[in-house]
C-alpha cells in the first residue's frame, strides 16, 4: 500500500469505540445505524465520559447489533427488554451512564410498555432510537411507526394503522430530554448525544434511517442514498416544536430538533425523599446514596 | 500592488489527507454524495467484497472535515486536517 504523504497514520477516530475484529458488520449497503453508532463515538469523545462506566444495552433486531460492536460495556439482551435490563443496571450501580440504544419496534413495540413507564418514573436512562420505519432484522414486516400507505411484506396493499409519533410519545410519558434528528444530520446527532450524556433523567433521541433492503426497496423508493437526500430535501428544523404536530407521514416533510429539555426530579431522588420523610431515621438509603442525593 | 489575501494562497495548500480503507467499502456512495467540496468519486476497481470503494479525485481539494468518516456506515473512510503544511503531493493514503 502506497503512502504518499509523510504524516503519522492516525486511526480512524471511531476504532477506540469499536470491536474491529468483528469488521465487517451485518448492516446492509446504505444502512444509517453505522453512520449513528459515528456519531456515537464522537459523542463519547466530546464528552469525556469515564468509559468504564458507560454501559450501552440493545435490544433484539439490527440496531441491537450496536451492543456487540461497540468496545464497552454493553448488554445484547432479550427482545424489547433493553429498559428493564438498562433500569435494574441503573438502580444497583447510579454511578453509570447507561445508554439504551435500539430500534423502533424494540423500543416502543415489544417494549413499548417498558418505554412509557421508564419515561414516566424519569429513569436517568439515555435512549437512542434508531428508526428505519420497519421490521429489518425479521423481514419487513410492519412496525409502530410505518407510515399510513408504505408496503412492507405484511401489510402488501398499504399500512393502513396510525403510526407512533415518537417524540409525542416520550413528551407525554415524562421525558426531560427529546429530539429527533435523521442520519443525515450527524453534526446534530453528535451533539444531541452529547447533550444526553451530561443530562439527568430520561433522555429520548429518535434517529430516522434509512432501511434500503426492505423499506425503501420494497417502496421502491431507492437506496440508501435515496433516502438520505430525502432527509437532507424534506427536513424542517424548529427546535422547540409541538410534538403533537411533527407526526411522519410518507415521504412528507419531517420536522427535526430539540423539542424538550426540562429538568425533573429522576427515580432515585424521589424514592429517597419519600422513604426519608416516611421512615427518618430507619431509612438505610439505596445503594450508591451519594450519587442520587 | 495588493496582496494577494486568503482564499488564493489557501487553495494552494493541501490541507486534508483521506484515508480509505477499501476492503471494509460497502458501495453505499454517502462519502462521495455529502463531501462539501466534492474530492470523491467511485474508483473503477473492485474490492474483495465487490463494491467500488470512493477515490479522491481531486488531491488538493480535501479539507480534512472529516465529515466521509462521521457518514460511512462501514467505517472505511476518514479524513484528517493538517495544519501549516505547504503543498505536498496527492494527500490521500490507502488504510491497509
């Protein structure tokens, strides 16, 4: 191999965060979760997190193949039950970042119970929702959050059910922290990760991505590339919108930013001043006491 | 007689080296499509997995952004700035 200029060979910046043996991944040609798990380590850097203590947990499905790529802590667990195992993590050791990174159907079908409630108790959980608007991992079938009309192998004539609005989802549950950004907007991704990982409480970033092999394919909406200069034409940025108006129809505009960022007292500090006001002094305190005040 | 100020004396500059490691390339085209200055374009040749991986086709004009390295899906491609170097031969490296 030719080197043709005289300067040390750094490393790609984002091999210190991946297991690069296991290089190359399952993700199809033109899939967004590689770009995402990018924005990912660069969020990590910018953010100067003791790595040691960051856990990354991922359900069932391709975007829970992040947990067995990323060189950390991380936790390929049962289908939908990334946030129960990310909460029982959380509440034995506070002291940890844990980022709960998976897909759409994982997150808020299978899981979805698990999503409302952990919104709801304002976990300091981080969660990364990688949407691609279908069932990858399984062969297309229809999810929560398929548009109204888009083909996928079960629904052949056009989902017809109202899809999940992610971002009103999460608002309405209880998340302090929400935004939506597509694999387009990397710059955005990264901070909006980074932003997350200094923040207490339940913190809800949703990623659309481009899914070539079944949802664009099966649309016949082209590849990923497609898809990408779909996102880069048709996004709206307005920070601070409504999130009861920003639902996705298909192929329609998309609205992306930071909707919520509010401050709310999290699980473990309500629990202690509960039990400390019930039981005063027989009150031993939970574990890692100094972490969650 | 004016000086000649920024932009002219800046272009002479190399002031990016890319580096492309083209065995993990999966084809996808997201380098080449979102390079601000627009150095990359798909070489003729095959890798191993048989995609065509990204070339830099235009060797001075790369600015080390290093935004091919946030987009590639596959990990295969980044770029880095260098700073006070005069013109040097094409900036582009081959990652093994």
């Amino acid at each position: 191999m030719s080197l043709t200029v005289e300067a040390p060979v750094q490393a790609n910046p984002v091999e210190a965060f991946v297991r690069t043996e296991r290089i190359p991944h399952v993700w199809c040609p033109g899939c967004g979760i590689g770009t995402t798990v990018n924005c990912f380590s660069r969020a990590l850097q910018q953010s100067k997190l003791d790595l040691e203590k960051v856990v990354v947990v991922s359900g069932i499905g391709c975007t829970g193949r992040v947990a067995g790529y990323v060189k950390l802590d991380s936790f390929h667990t049962t289908h939908g039950r990334a946030i129960p195992f990310a909460t029982g993590m959380k509440l034995v050791n506070p002291e940890l970042t844990v980022i709960v990174y998976s897909g759409d159907g994982d997150l808020t079908a299978i899981g979805g119970n698990h999503f409302i409630h952990a919104a709801r108790r304002n976990l300091d959980l981080k969660v990364i929702c990688v949407n691609n608007f279908i069932y990858g991992m399984t062969g297309g079938q229809v999810a929560p959050t398929t548009p109204v009309g888009a083909i996928c192998t079960t629904t052949p004539y056009g989902s017809f059910d109202e899809p999940f609005n992610l971002p009103f989802l999460a608002e309405s549950a209880g998340a302090t922290y929400v935004a939506r950004w597509t694999a387009f907007h990397v710059r955005q991704v990264t901070h909006a990760m980074t932003e997350m990982m200094r923040k207490k409480g339940f913190c809800f970033l949703e990623i659309l991505s481009p899914c070539p092999t079944l949802y664009q394919r099966r649309n016949r909406l082209g590849d990923g590339l497609e898809a990408m200069k779909y996102y880069k034409d048709q996004s709206v940025v307005r920070h601070g919108a409504n999130t009861k108006e920003i639902a996705i129809s298909f192929q329609g505009p998309i609205v992306v930013g930071k909707f919520i960022d509010i401050e709310r007292p999290v699980f473990l500090e309500r629990m202690n001043k509960q039990l400390t006001r019930t039981l005063d002094a027989e009150y031993a305190g939970c574990v890692g006491e100094n972490v969650c005040g | 007689m004016t000086k000649l100020t920024g932009t002219a004396e800046k272009a002479k500059k190399v002031r990016g080296i890319v580096h492309i490691n083209k065995n993990r390339c999966k084809g996808c085209g997201f380098c080449i499509e979102f390079c601000p200055p627009s150095v990359l374009e798909f070489s003729d040749e095959f890798n191993a997995q048989g995609y065509h991986p990204p070339r830099l086709a235009d060797g001075d004009g790369c600015t080390g952004c290093d935004l091919c390295g946030m987009y590639c899906p596959d990990f295969a491609i980044y770029a880095v700035m260098i700073k006070n170097r005069q013109q040097g031969s094409a900036a582009h490296h081959d990652a093994v």
